[in-house]
C-alpha cells in the first residue's frame, strides 16, 4: 500500500500537468451531465415491509385515481369571540375565500366545509380541503400567493384564517450564512496551523473540487437534491481533513530534508495510507446504512459515500499535482529563506509543544485521567434516557408559523385528535359480500375504547377495497394514540378470522411506529456489520486487536455524548434560542441509525490519524509510552485542527431552516467535538498507556492471515533523501 501511494504521489506530482487536466475533464463531464439529466422527482418516503406501507401500497393500487403525492392546503376558519362561523356574513366571507382558491391554475377540488360538513360542533371552526395536481415542490408562486392571501382576506372579514398542509411546506434550506462562516472559519484555522496561505488554501480548493464533483455526480446519475444534504456536509468535512493530513506530512517530510517530488511521495505513502483507510471506514458507515433497508436514508448514505470516495481520490492525486505548482509556497517563511540561502534545513526534533506536553500528563495519570473522561462523557450521555422518537409534523413549527396555528385551531375547535387521523384500508377481494365486511370492520372500530368518529366508507370503483377515517380521542404524538393503534391491529386479526378480509391501519401515528421499530430492528445488524469491517480494517491497519475494540468502544461514548446534547436542546429546550430552535419536540425517528453511521465514521478517522503516528513510531523501535508521546508530538497539532475545522463546517449547517438539518449539525459538531477532544485526545492515549506493549499484541495465527498494508511506511525508509528539485514558479 505504501509503495503504491508513495508511486501515485510521485507520479502526480511531476506529471501535475497532465493530472490537473484529467481532474478539470472529469468534473466538466459531471457538470455537463448535471446540466443534461431531467430533474429528479423529489424522493417520496417509504418504509418497505411494514403495515402503514402495505396500506399505502393497496390504496395506491385500487384506487389509481388518488394522487398521493400531490400538494395539499387546509385552510382553517376561526370566527371572532363571541360569534358562529356559520352566521350569515362569516359563511359569506369564507365562501368567497374558497372561490378565490379554487381559481388557481394548479387546484385539482376543494372541498367546501358547509357542504362537507366541516365545522366544529360549536360552531367556531371550520376547515376547507385544497387539492393540488403538483407536488410540494413544483407549485407555482401564483398558487402559494393565493392562499397567503386568503389570511389577509379573512383579516379584512374579521375572521381568523390559517393554512395547514404540505402547500406551504418550505424546501429544506442549508445552513446560508453560517454556512459560509463554517467555511471562513475552516480557513482561519488552516492559516493559524500553516502559517502560509497556498498550505492553508489547497485544503480548501481541493475539498470545493471534490465537493462540487461529488455533488455533480450525484445530479448527473438521476438522484434528487434531497440527497445532497449529507453529503455535502461530510464532502466539504473530510475534504478539508484529509487534504490538511496530506499537506502537513508533506512539509514535515521537506524539513527532514528530502525534495519536494519525494516529499509528496513519502506523504501520499504515509499519510495518504491513513486517509485511504479513514475514507474506507468512512464510505462503509454510510454505505451501510443500505442495511436498515428505508430508500431514503440508503440513497443519502450511498451518495455521501461515493462524495467522501472523490475526496479520498482527490487527497491522493490532485493535492500532490497542486503540491507540485505550489511546492515552494506551502512552505514556512523561514524554511523559504533557509532555502534561498542554501542552508540545510535542520532536522531535529521538534521542541516539545502542547501536544507532546499533554501526552505525558495523560501517560503518567492514565487511570485518574480514564476515570475522569468516563464520568464526565456518562452524565452527558444522562439525557437519552428521555429520548422520545417521531416524524416532523406541523405541531414541530414554531408558533410564529400559520401552519402551526392550523394545527393549534383545529385541535382546539374538532379535538387533539384530529390532527392525527388514522387510515383504515380493508381489503374484501374474494369476499362474498365486501360492503357487509367493511359495515363489520366501522362497527368494530366506532366500538373500541379512544376512538371519537369513523368517517364513511370510500369503495373503489370494483367495490372491493374501502378506506375509512378514524379519529382518535388524543393527540398523534401521544401515548394513547399509539395503544390505539396497536389494539385496532390486534382487531384486525379477528376481522380476518371471521370474514377473510384483511384490515390495514396506516396514518401519522402508525407511521411513526413502524418506523421505529424498523429502526430498532434495524440497529443490531447495522452496528455488526459496520462495526466488524471496520474492527477488520483497523486490525489490517494497526496490525493489533486491543486498538481496533478500543476504537470502538470510544465511539460508543461518543454518540452517547452526542445524544445527550440533542435531547437536551431538541427535547428540553436547552440552549434552544442561541441556537435557532424555536420549537422543542420529539427527535427525528431516523436521526439515531443516521448519527451512529455518520459518527462511526468519523470517529474512525481520528483514530487512525492520530494512532497511525504512534504505531509508526512502536514499529521503528520506540517504548509504547514513548510512541504515545512521539504519536502527540507529531500528530495533536493537526488533528485538533482538523476536528476544529469539521465542528466548524458541520455547525455552519443549524442555521439551516428545517429541525433536521439542525439536529444533523448539532449532533456530528457535538459528536466530533467529544471523539476528537476526549476520546481520542484523552481516553486513548490513557488506555494505550495502561495496556504498554499489550495495545499492539497480535497472535501469531493473524499476523500470518491478515495482509501487511505498511501504512506506517516502514518500506520507505531505506529510501535516501533525494536531491532538491528546482524551485517551479507559478
């Protein structure tokens, strides 16, 4: 491994020209086919192998006329204090507000509430149904004009109107502004580690390359924008990391005196092992969350997979080509003018900094300093005992929202439960009689304990399947709203027995429920086999088994911390107006399997950069205590910039408009912060050093089985330095 890298290194750094030109024609092939590929349909989300899908499925199938992806508005009518929305000038009012809605271009039906029977028993309330033929996102500004006008229209009547629905959802927003602070912030670092800008802008220029090849690609091979999210985060991240490895190893290598063409080959063939492994560790996270088996969360891992494989390319080929144009100005200014005056540089050993400091403060307190770490990561971790688990909904907007006073006016004028309906699909083919079966299945349902209401059948045009509406007495995020849905399964069973109908029950709540017990089906065969690929590779890596179950024991801590922060912010409210959160609620159901793939990952990376250094310096004959040190001394200076850039990157993303991209960048800037600063900073160098030489035990057996990578490099070493090549001018 390390003579190829070493070769690849070499090679792209003295045909720079040629490998420039490769990397500018690929990416002008993917913008291209970017530009040319049809817009993808938005990613419609779906849970394969649960009850709520099959009952989606079967209603999509006898009733093909249903379109169920299309845009829909629920306009609210609130009368004033004291008055009936039925009274003669109110009725008028909200009848000429649903003409003016109806009008719109893109409106399939609405349906009026005095016809339909849509008014609160007291009178107060009522709710117009808009129907749309365009998804959420392709509705015109025409359409949504209409209906921010009919709150206006009602406050010009005296009455309060306010609109619910997917009509006015807004299109997840990335992080904007703070986006770009991230990024500016990422350059402050690299400047303050580098102190040269060219060491500080390669980093950057590389990772907005791989980011926007990545990116490209992605459009390019038909997948919606939707799948961009994370993978835009992580691209931009690990870019930016591996890059600073890659640079760093090569200006240490030029101090030691070699040239530069050597010098970027002896990086690529060091430090670019690392990345290739903390890539791979990377890219198997992600691609396997293809295990919890939802199409959405396995396309956003697949493409933020194959973004963080162009890093890792890029890291490997154009970062040594741009070595080779600015092979002079990555350089100190003092190495600079040593040069010009022909001095050699001196090659001995750095004095002493933080790194190398904190290192033997953490050897010679190993056990204080473990106890320490691992209390202070479980009280933070203390909050997941309250995690509550749910799907974003209206009743998640900040009240500052209409389509949260919707939901506030319609649960107050119809029942919480409203707002919350569960969907009953009873299937009667081959049933003699299916209308009886489907009166059976109402009476059934109208007669258990929380339900208020069950709305007429709706048959299809074989008369063989129906749709029912039921109500329940409680909120959709509420207990009792889910023990409802559990016991009118269990009614399905009996209705099956007697009649051989099937009865589906599908709607917010039952979504919600198959969806976290999907997730928790899910996560033991996610974690074994994420988890054991990459023990496997770090074994290959560090050629130890203690370091690998080490490494994975830490990330344990790691996403426990994580939790913990987003349920004290998310859930409690903690912090929650600094950082943007107007509105606590229940976490995202897929924001647990997604935080344990990304971190994993990431995690990952930092265990094999900062532990990569010290298993080099226990192969070339170093104490294991004195390896921790020499690991720290060279590696706790670019690590800590390299985990500051990322929180950087991945906080820049709260500042994004949707709660999940939020907990998104809260949880991986938390989750880093804790892997990068206590796990792998502190806990790691303090159990390595309670472990001595038994860290880097392998038995004999393995050591035959499992390849030598030499991702330490050993291989090089024989290698002479060679000869200064002429200064290039750019």
């Amino acid at each position: 491994m390390a003579k190829f890298l070493y070769r690849l290194g070499r090679f792209s750094f003295e045909k720079r020209r040629i490998v420039l030109l490769l990397w500018l024609g690929v990416s002008a092939a993917f913008v291209v086919g970017a530009m040319r590929a049809p817009t993808a349909a938005p990613d419609q989300f779906s849970i394969p192998g649960t009850e709520s899908q099959q009952a989606f499925d079967l209603l999509g199938q006898r009733f093909p006329d249903t379109k169920s992806d299309g845009a829909q508005a629920r306009i609210v009518f609130v009368a004033p204090n004291g008055e009936q929305i039925t009274s003669q000038n109110n009725r008028a009012a909200v009848e000429d507000i649903v003409a003016q809605v109806a009008g719109g271009t893109q409106v399939k039906g609405v349906l009026d509430p005095f016809q339909t029977g849509a008014v609160s028993k007291n009178g107060t309330t009522a709710y117009a149904t808009v129907s749309y033929g365009a998804t959420p996102d392709n509705l015109t500004d025409a359409s949504k004009t209409a209906l921010t006008d009919a709150t206006e229209t009602g406050k010009t009547s005296g009455i309060t109107v306010e609109i619910g629905g997917s009509a006015l959802q807004a299109k997840p927003e990335m992080g904007g502004a703070t986006e770009i602070i991230g990024i500016a912030v990422a350059a402050i670092v690299l400047m303050i580690t580098f102190g040269a800008f060219a060491a500080a802008g390669l980093p950057l220029l590389t990772a907005l390359i791989g980011l926007g090849v990545g990116v490209a690609a992605i459009v390019a091979v038909g997948m919606s924008t939707t799948t961009t999210t994370l993978a835009m985060m992580l691209g931009l991240a690990v870019g930016i990391d591996y890059a600073l490895f890659i640079v760093s190893r090569f200006r240490a290598e030029r101090r030691e005196g070699y040239g530069p063409e050597e010098a970027a080959g002896r990086a690529v063939g060091t430090a670019g092992s690392a990345v290739v492994f903390a890539g791979l560790t990377v890219v198997i996270a992600l691609a396997g969350l293809a295990v919890v088996g939802i199409p959405v969360l396995t396309k956003m891992g697949l493409a933020a997979a194959g973004t963080v494989a162009v890093a890792v390319l890029i890291a490997l080929t154009l970062l040594p080509a741009f070595l080779g144009f600015f092979q002079r100005a990555v350089m100190p200014r003092a190495f600079r003018k040593s040069e010009r005056a022909n001095e050699i540089p001196d090659p001995t050993p750095l004095k002493p900094n933080m790194g190398t400091r904190w290192a033997q403060f953490v050897v010679r307190r190993p056990l204080a300093v473990l106890l320490l770490g691992l209390i202070g990561m479980g009280a933070l971790a203390l909050p997941v005992r309250s995690l509550e688990l749910g799907m974003p909904s209206d009743e998640s907007q900040p009240t500052s929202t209409t389509q949260r006073r919707a939901y506030d006016a319609l649960a107050a004028g119809f029942g919480p439960g409203f707002n919350g309906p569960l969907t009953i699909a009873v299937d009667a083919k081959g049933v003699p009689d299916p209308k009886a079966v489907v009166d059976q299945a109402a009476k059934t349902l109208a007669a258990t304990k929380g339900v208020v209401s069950v709305s007429p059948a709706i048959f299809n045009p074989a008369d063989d399947t129906a749709m029912l509406t039921v109500i329940p007495a409680t909120g959709p995020a509420s207990t009792e709203t889910k023990d409802l849905v559990q016991t009118l399964r269990g009614e399905a069973s009996g209705l099956h027995d007697s009649t051989g109908a099937t009865m589906l029950v599908t709607g917010t709540t039952a979504v919600n429920i198959d969806l976290s017990q999907k997730m928790a089906d899910a996560l033991l065969p996610y974690l074994a086999v994420v988890v054991g690929l990459a023990i496997l590779l770090l074994m290959i890596v560090f050629r130890s088994i203690a370091v690998p179950i080490k490494a994975a024991l830490g990330f344990l801590l790691s996403v426990g911390a994580a939790f913990g922060v987003i349920v004290a912010v998310f859930q409690w409210g903690w912090l929650a107006g600094l950082l943007g959160v107007e509105q606590t609620g229940p976490i995202v159901s897929m924001m647990p399997i997604f935080l344990i793939g990304v971190v994993f990952g990431l995690a990952m990376d930092y265990e094999v950069f900062l532990v990569t250094r010290m298993r080099e310096a226990y192969a070339h004959g170093e104490s294991a205590h004195d390896a921790i040190v020499t690991g720290f001394r060279h590696s706790a200076r670019v690590v800590v910039a390299a985990a500051a850039i990322m929180i950087a990157v991945f906080a820049g993303f709260i500042g994004g408009g949707e709660s999940m991209i939020k907990m998104m960048g809260l949880g991986l800037a938390a989750a880093v912060f804790f892997d990068a600063f206590i796990v792998r900073m502190t806990l790691v160098p303090a159990v390595l050093a309670l472990l001595g030489d038994k860290a880097w035990w392998l038995p004999k057996w393995l050591q035959k089985v499992l390849p030598n990578v030499d991702v330490e490099g050993e291989s090089l070493n024989k290698k002479e330095p060679a000869k200064e090549l002429e200064p290039v001018l750019v």
